[in-house]
C-alpha cells in the first residue's frame, strides 16, 4: 500500500452556492440535482465578438466531427461564413483555436461544479462529503449540459471524449479541467481514507471515462438489445450510473480496510 491521500490542495472558492438535493432548509425540494443553464451570451457585445464567437461555434462542430486533424483553418472559414484571414487574425494557428474551444465551455464547467463542490462542502461540515454528492458533482453538469444544453453543448461533449482518448490532445483537456479535478480528489480521498491513494485516482479516472462513454451516445445499448433500451436518454441513464459508480468506489473502500 502507498498510504491513504495526502493531496494538500487548498484554493479559495467563491460564494455562490448550488444545491443539488434536498436539505433541512428546503423540505419541499424533489432532492434532484436542478438543471443548470447553458453558456451566457449577453446581447450586448463588443465589436468582433459576434464573429469570434460564430468562428468557435463552427471550430466545434467540425473538431467534434472529424477531429483535430481532420479539420483544417480553412474549414472553419468556410463553416462559420468568414475569410480564412480572419480566423487566422482572431487566432492564430490551429492550436490555439482548439483551446479556446475546449476553454470556452471548461470554465463553465468549472464553474457549476465548483458550486456543487461547495454546496457539498456546506452540507458535511467538518465530515467527509458523501460519495454520491461528489461522485453527482464532478459528472451531473456535464450529462445535464449534454442533455439539454442544445446542439453546441452536445457537440462540445463529444469532442471531449474524442481529444480525452488521443494522447495528444488530453493535454489541453487536462490544462482546462485538472484543477477542478483535483479538488475533488482531495474530498473523494477524504470520503476514501482507508484506500491507497492510487486506485482512487484510477476509480476517478474510471469515473470520468463512464460519463464521456455516456454523453459520446455510442448506440451501443441500443444495439445489444435490439432497440428495446434507449441509452439517448441521458437524464435517466445518470440514475442508473451513480449507484454503479459509488458502489465502484465503496469496494475500493471496503477493500482498503481488509488489505
């Protein structure tokens, strides 16, 4: 054994906070996690946002679809309605427009499951926050955006399972989303103090490959059982993933404690 979590991670995490349950103070609630919105585009803009922001809209339906490599500048232009020198103006190079694609919705991202962490934080005190709230936190905003938050966020998630799976491209998805990540493996590993630290990073990794299989809508169960389940309805397969996946890490648990 390599000894229980010593992540010492300490950052300061705002104010707001996002319930996705049930408590004391509001009784009449359903106990589901609430709907979050989608990415805010105020109507006032400034000049050129208008176009930088249709340029990233089409870099995302094209980097979805056919990858990083099978997307050129050039294709982007095209997509979005604009002159290929002006991509490059607002950009740059390909590199840096696939990062302001992963980045734009990222630190959305971040932000709700910040909240949650909070929320999560509030409600335990001084105890270890329970696995079904961290394990809902980290993946509950991104099924629920892949759900509902229309055709861009569902293009938006599968090009992060397309780039998560490509050795050279989960880099600019780790410099996007570790952060948040890492703070919730300092509480997974709070929640999990008898089990090496190791397998909980592999449980979290595990983790996050469930819910990219998931959003991604592979067809899969579809296909296994003749159209009979449906795997498109996103909403109502988390219910069945977040038992499975805390009952993944509760045998972590349960074997650090034995081992």
């Amino acid at each position: 054994m390599h000894g229980a979590c010593h992540l010492g991670v300490h950052i300061d995490l705002g104010h707001a906070y996002l319930m996705k349950k049930a408590t004391a103070a509001h009784p009449a609630s359903s106990g589901k996690p609430i709907s979050l919105p989608g990415v805010a585009r105020p109507n006032a803009r400034k000049p050129g946002e208008a176009t930088r922001e249709k340029m990233l809209d089409a870099a995302e339906i094209l980097f979805s679809q056919h990858g990083y490599h099978g997307t050129s500048m050039r294709d982007v232009a095209q997509e979005s309605g604009t002159r290929l020198a002006l991509v490059a103006y607002h950009f740059g190079t390909k590199d840096t427009l696939f990062d302001k694609v992963v980045e734009r919705r990222a630190s959305f991202m971040a932000h709700q499951r910040i909240q949650l962490l909070d929320a999560a934080r509030n409600r335990a005190g001084n105890e270890p926050i329970p696995l079904e709230d961290l394990v809902t936190g980290y993946v509950w905003p991104f099924v629920e955006r892949s759900s509902k938050g229309g055709r861009g966020w569902k293009n938006y998630a599968l090009l992060v399972a397309r780039a998560s799976n490509s050795p050279d491209y989960a880099k600019v998805i780790g410099v996007h989303y570790n952060p948040v990540a890492r703070q919730y493996l300092v509480e997974f590993c709070r929640s999990l103090p008898a089990v090496d630290e190791e397998r909980v990073y592999h449980g979290f990794s595990f983790m996050v490959g469930t819910m990219l299989s998931l959003v991604a809508e592979p067809g899969r169960v579809e296909s296994l059982s003749s159209g009979r389940y449906k795997s498109s309805d996103l909403e109502r397969v988390f219910e069945s993933m977040l038992p499975f996946l805390v009952a993944g890490f509760r045998t972590l648990h349960a074997e650090g404690r034995t081992s």
